[in-house]
C-alpha cells in the first residue's frame, strides 16, 4: 500500500504540464496561460497529450495562428512570436 501511495505521489507531476517551454528558435511559449485560455488539450495535442507529433515551423504557423485569429487574441504575425534579437532556427 505504500509503495502504491508513493508511486502516485512521483508520478502525479508528471501529467500536469510545465508552465512555459522555450524553444530553440528563443521563442518562450506560455503553456499554462495557453491551457487556461483554450480549456482543451486536444485542440493542439489531437488528443494526446505531450509532444505534438507534428511539431514544426509550418505546424505552429498553420495551428497557432489560426487560433489567434479564432480567439480574436495572441500574436497573429511575425513580429508578434519572432524578435529580431532571437536565435534563427
């Protein structure tokens, strides 16, 4: 019984998400703030929470974006996600 009490307890952190990740490109992404606006996972993990399979420049540009626009909020060009002082991917 305690064994199974401490195993919850290690990997109870674990589904929760991290509150911000940054990317090698230097974009800092707020994961939590993300989760509070849009309320679903599976808006941007298709179901599956973790890593997006799909991940990439044109996934972001496609799925992120159009959400913005859809949310009528959140950065919706370049200049809004990328800073000219920000590593190049």
């Amino acid at each position: 019984m305690i064994k199974a009490i401490l195993l919850l307890i290690v990997f109870a952190g674990s589904v929760h998400a991290t509150d911000s990740i940054m990317f090698k490109s230097g974009l800092l992404f707020d994961h939590q703030g993300h989760k509070r606006e849009v309320g679903l996972c599976s808006y941007c993990h298709d179901g599956t929470p973790g890593k997006i399979a799909a991940f990439g420049k044109e996934w972001a540009h496609r799925v992120c974006i159009a959400c913005h626009i859809d949310f009528k909020e959140g950065p919706q060009s370049c200049a809004g996600c990328h800073q000219p002082d920000q590593k190049k991917d």
